[in-house]
C-alpha cells in the first residue's frame, strides 16, 4: 500500500529538500539558455490542450479537465472576458450564514468559517480570475489575522477579502481608496482612530499607514522607469521616492477616521471614535470621518499638510475637510508614475513569473496608464496585459523563467486537478495551514507582516540564482523543515479518506492505472501543463510500473475444470487496491517533485 516508507517516496523526499537548498528543478546545469525556448506547452494552436492547462495555471488556482477542454473553444481574451462578467460570491454573507447556523447551538465563528469559505471558492468557485485576483491583491494590500483584534473580527477580515475581490476588475483608484477606508485596514495598521498633533502633549499622527500606503501599496521606495528599473542618481544609487517629510504630511491626512457610526451624522461621536456603542456593521462598512459633526470630535488634523510636491494649505476648525485631504492624497499617490510599474510587476511576479523582463513590465505599465481609451488604474486591461503577454504565453527553459508556486497555490491546484468535492458543501478540514512542520507554511490572510508572506525582491542563499542577479520570492518560505511538512501534509491529502469533508475524483486517473505511461502523461496536463521533463517522466513512470496489479483470479464453477472469466475475480479488492495504489504514487511523486514546485 501507500506510504511514507515507500523508497519512491523517499527519493521525492530528498529531491524537493535538495530544491529548498538550492533554488533549483531537477535536471538543469543552471546554465542559462539563448532565450525562450517553447515546450510543449506552447507549441501548436493557441488553445491546444496542454497551452490551456499553462493559461489556466497562470489565471486560475489550477486548471481542471472541464475547463482545460472548453478553453479549447475559445480565445483566452474571451475567456478572460468572460471571467470579468461573472459576478463575486460574497465570503461576508457565508459567514453570516455560518454565525446563523452556530447561534442555534451557542457558538460563534472564527477565522476557521473564513477559512472554509475561502476554500470553498479557491477550490470550487466559478469566477475563477477574480479568485486568483483578489489572492494576488491580498499580498500585495496586506491585513492579517495574526493581529490579535482582527483575530476577533473573523466576519470584517472576511469582508475585506471580499473588497479585494469586488474591486479586482475596477479602477485601482476606487481600490486604493476602498482599501484605505476599510475598518481592518484600519486596525492593522492603526490609521483608525489617528488623531491630529497636539503640540502640547507633544502627540504626533501616527505614521504607519502612510507610509505603508507610500512604500508598500503605491510607488515604492525608489523612483521607477516605466519599465520597473530603478532610476539612478548622479552616484549610482537608486534615487529616493520619498522622505520622511512626505510621510508626515500624509500621516496628518489620515487622522480623523474611525469606525462607521451609521448614516447620521450626528451618531459620529467621541465615544464611538474610540470605538464605544458599536454599530452592528461597523467592522466591514467603511470607516467615516469624524470632524466637527459631534460636540469634542475635532480630530482631523487643521495643519498645512505636505508631501510629494503636493500642499494642501491650513485650515480652521470650521473649514477642516477630511474627505476632500484624503481625496488629494490618494489622487496624488495615484497619478504617481512609479504605480504602473511597482503594482504591475508585483502582480505580474504573483500570476506569471517572479523575473519579468523590464519589457514586460514595461508593457504592463502602459497599459495601467491608457487602457486604449485614456482611463488610467484600468485593471482590467493590467489583468489582460499580464495573462496575454508574449512572455507570459511563451514557456521557456531559461533560469530566469516561472515562478516558485506557493504552497496555497499548489494545495489549490491539487484539489481542482482532481475535482475535490465537499461532502457537507462547506469545503471544511482544511482550516489553519501555516504550521512548517506539519502543513503548508502558509495561510491566507495570515502573512507573519505588512511584507506579506516574502519580499518581492528576496534572494535566496542559492549561488545560481544570486549570481544570476535574479530573485525568488516565494523561497522565503521554503526552508527544510516546511518542504518535511509539505511532503507529509500532502502523503496524508492525496489518499482519498472516507472521514474526510473533501474527497478528491480519481475515477479517470483510475482508469489509466493499467497503462502508467498515459497515467503519468495525465500528471503532465494537469499538473505540468506540459512541461513534465523527460527524465522526471521516465521515473514516476518507473516508480509506477513497479506497482504490481495483480492478475484476474476468475471462480471456478463447480462440475467446471476451468475458471469462469465471465464471472467478477475473486481479488477484485485487491486489483482495486493496486489500481489506488499506483494513482496515488502517480500523483504523490508528481507533487513531490522539484519540477512541480516550478511552475514554468
């Protein structure tokens, strides 16, 4: 039977631990190539089976048979057409369903119900773009549940996700302007409740979300050539995008915001500022600004407030304008040249490839500045400019090409490889993943900082890779003991468990048992998309076929002297068993393998 034990496994084991050491898939010198070089996965029509399964990769958690075959009837631009007409299932309104449903028993929900609700999408959702979107958008405009009063707030977490998905396919200044007003956002990085200076008391604006909306979510810390190079001074140095006094004048622009208070405005009190009455919506509604509509709430701040070139002048208690600061604010992080490049080659790193070339990102820019019509933060023309690339269509086996694929991701594209099923439809069992040693090593919304899971930029302690001047973000993560984890979390899901809430489909790889080549040629679509190396192939090929099926052993009819092979076999069950067997290796070592990790 399956497991651990298995010497196949062991050798899977000791390849993906060597990948966490060394940066690298299995077979390469670490040479790099003349350029692009297409696999099979390109070659053909654009729609060919194998080109869909790496489209689907790239713009999906994980291409499955269906979609792989009705790609195939269409372009990849109606596809992704057709993605942004689907309308957003809300994960806020599940989990309203679930705190109904938990009421009449006396409980409450926590971070788990998000969990599930994620899951339940990630896996199994319809609207397949906006799933890996909003993904992508989480990491880059980052909250966590490793807050500890986000942690009590499981339904606003879960409804910021949602934001994330509803603005996904609008404009990025409304996305800005959302993700900056919304309570979470607040809490995590403390602009809710930010009151103005008080030179008396020597109170200055708190500082964290202006600058994390600076560095982090709009133009970086460098100024950026429209193809994401940095701009260098007279010295040699990447120049500076801003300086603290910018930060400063922003921070001044976000004080006076704290939790909704209702749709009077009269209800924006003190008390409620500071977080008391509580409105029943106040942790998913946008947060509100609290100037002067209430006696003592003169919180925003009245200074000259500068930053990036922009002043926006003094003013008096009566004239205070909160709404219009932050308008100013965010219009000028917006029309900032650095975003096209800084958001455009984070997303393209998330979806595509961690190495864009400069051309590449250069590409994706122009089109967050002029979608063809003059609108500039289109983001639907970003998403089409990042998935129709040539760069990103093109499948090569230079170093520099593809991306580590994150644990979430693999476990996703696992689950939707093999048509994973909720028994209860809640998608329950996979709750909490981030332990190294016994999962993933990840969690959505559970980023360890406001850095998200890894650095953009993070070099790993690999020599090839350093000295290739390239970066791997998701190596940050990837460490001996979370591959351990990896290895054993994924030995005990590939098993198809009775007890178990999801239950994956292998009722087509069982058919293939009998034939391991085609098995393992099945692992390459949906699994590969096509970039199985032939060594690899010819391994799990071998591992598989060395998994005997037992020969039909056929009843004997009494009175008869030779068995009756119209009859079922006596070792139905073992021949049964055997068949798992070698799916589950079929799969498992796929999974294992460096090469997997990759995803070219």
């Amino acid at each position: 039977m399956f497991h651990a034990r298995s010497g196949h496994v062991a050798i899977a084991a000791a390849l993906l631990l060597g990948l966490a050491a060394c940066g690298g898939g299995s077979g390469g010198s670490g040479e790099a190539d003349a350029g692009p070089t297409a696999s099979p996965a390109a070659a053909g029509p654009t729609n060919a089976p194998l080109a869909s399964a790496r489209f689907l990769t790239q713009a999906t958690y994980g291409p499955t048979p269906a979609e792989i075959t009705r790609l195939q009837t269409m372009s990849y631009a109606a596809w992704i057409d057709e993605q942004f007409a689907k309308p957003p299932v809300s994960h806020r309104l599940t989990m309203n369903q679930a705190a109904a449903d938990l009421a009449a028993t006396g409980g409450t929900i926590s971070q788990t119900n998000f969990f599930d609700s994620y899951w339940s999408q990630a896996i199994a959702g319809d609207d397949q773009l906006r799933q890996r979107a909003a993904f992508a958008l989480s990491q880059v405009f980052v909250i966590s549940f490793t807050d500890s009063t986000l942690r009590s707030q499981p339904r606003g977490v879960a409804s910021y996700y949602d934001m994330l998905g509803e603005k996904a396919f609008g404009n990025f200044r409304d996305l800005l302007e959302a993700v900056a007003l919304h309570p979470m956002m607040g809490v995590y990085l403390s602009h809710l409740k930010n009151q103005k200076e008080d030179p008396a008391t020597g109170r200055v604006p708190d500082l964290n979300f202006a600058r994390e909306i600076t560095q982090l979510f709009t133009i970086g810390q460098y100024k950026l050539n429209a193809d994401g190079t940095p701009v260098l001074g007279a010295d040699g140095k990447p120049v500076a995008a801003y300086v603290s006094a910018d930060l400063e004048g922003l921070s001044q622009v976000f004080t006076g915001w704290s939790w909704y208070a209702g749709s009077l405005t009269s209800d924006r009190t003190s008390r409620r500022f500071f977080g008391n009455d509580a409105d029943l919506e106040r942790d998913w509604r946008p947060m509100q600004d609290y100037n002067q509509y209430a006696a003592n709430t003169n919180f925003h701040s009245i200074s000259a407030k500068n930053f990036l070139g922009v002043t926006i002048p003094a003013q008096t208690l009566t004239t205070a304008n909160t709404v219009g600061d932050l308008k100013i604010a965010l219009d000028t992080l917006f029309n900032h040249p650095n975003v096209g490049p800084f958001i455009g080659k984070q997303l393209i790193q998330r979806l595509v490839t961690s190495n864009p070339s400069p051309a590449y990102v250069a590409r994706v820019a122009a089109a967050f500045n002029d979608n063809g019509s003059g609108q500039r933060g289109d983001m639907k023309a970003v998403w089409k400019a990042i998935l129709l690339d040539a760069e990103a269509r093109t499948a090569s086996t230079a170093p520099s090409a593809g991306k580590v694929r994150e644990p979430v991701i693999r476990l996703a594209n696992f689950m939707r490889a093999f048509k994973a099923t909720s028994k209860s439809g809640r998608y329950s069992g996979l709750g909490n993943t981030d332990d190294p040693a016994t999962r993933l090593n990840q969690t959505v919304m559970f980023a360890p900082t406001v850095f998200n899971f890894y650095r953009p930029g993070y070099v790993p302690s690999s020599k090839p890779i350093a000295d290739a001047g390239l970066v791997a973000p998701e190596f940050q993560i990837v460490h001996d003991v979370s591959v351990a984890g990896y290895m054993n979390y994924m030995r005990s899901l590939v098993t198809v468990d009775a007890n178990r809430d999801i239950q994956q489909d292998y009722t087509a790889e069982l058919a293939l048992a009998t034939t391991p080549a085609d098995l393992v040629e099945r692992m390459n679509l949906l699994l590969f998309s096509g970039t199985l190396p032939d060594a690899l192939r010819a391994q799990i090929t071998a591992a598989v076929t060395s998994r005997t099926i037992p020969a039909p052993v056929y009843p004997t009819p009494a009175g008869a002297s030779a068995p009756d092979s119209s009859q079922p076999p006596t070792n139905q069950a073992n021949i049964d068993a055997a068949k798992r067997d070698r799916v589950y290796l079929a799969v498992y070592l796929s999974l294992a393998s460096p090469d997997y990790l990759i995803q070219k």
